[in-house]
C-alpha cells in the first residue's frame, strides 16, 4: 500500500518539529515524491548525512511503501 502524503509529512514533522516541510506528490500515485526539509537539523552535516538522517526517520518504508523521494535538504542559512 502505498504512504499518503499526510502519513510522509506526519513522520517528517516527528524527527524534524523544527522543520519547514514542503511535499510533493509527482506522479499523483502516492509512490513517488519530493520533500523540500528546511532544519537547523541539518546544521554542519554534508548532504549525504542529511538525507541520512531523513531515511532513518522514515524507517525503511522508502522503497517499499514509498517507492521514490527526491528530497532537497536545506539549513535555515542556506534556504534564505
């Protein structure tokens, strides 16, 4: 069954309360998304570390349940 994008976002909001969240469902099939995630989370870690931190918090269900995220992974600083 594929995650809603209200169940995206609520996981999201959980590990990131601090965050701007921004999603987009691309193909309109709940399968394939992207996440724009502003957070001082994010503050001195590389972006492969960020994205990281956003799988672990969605807890395995990118690839099964959510087939595909593109995310976008910002500091406050760096989104302006």
């Amino acid at each position: 069954m594929p995650m809603t994008q209200t169940a995206l976002e609520t996981q999201l909001r959980e590990a990131f309360p601090d965050a701007d969240i921004h999603i987009e469902d691309l193909a309109g099939d709940g399968d394939h998304y992207r996440a724009r995630i502003v957070s001082g989370a994010f503050n001195g870690l590389p972006r492969v570390r960020r994205h990281q931190l956003v799988y672990a918090a969605l807890k395995g269900k990118v690839g099964g349940e959510l087939h595909a995220l593109a995310l976008e992974t910002l500091t406050p600083d760096q989104a302006g």
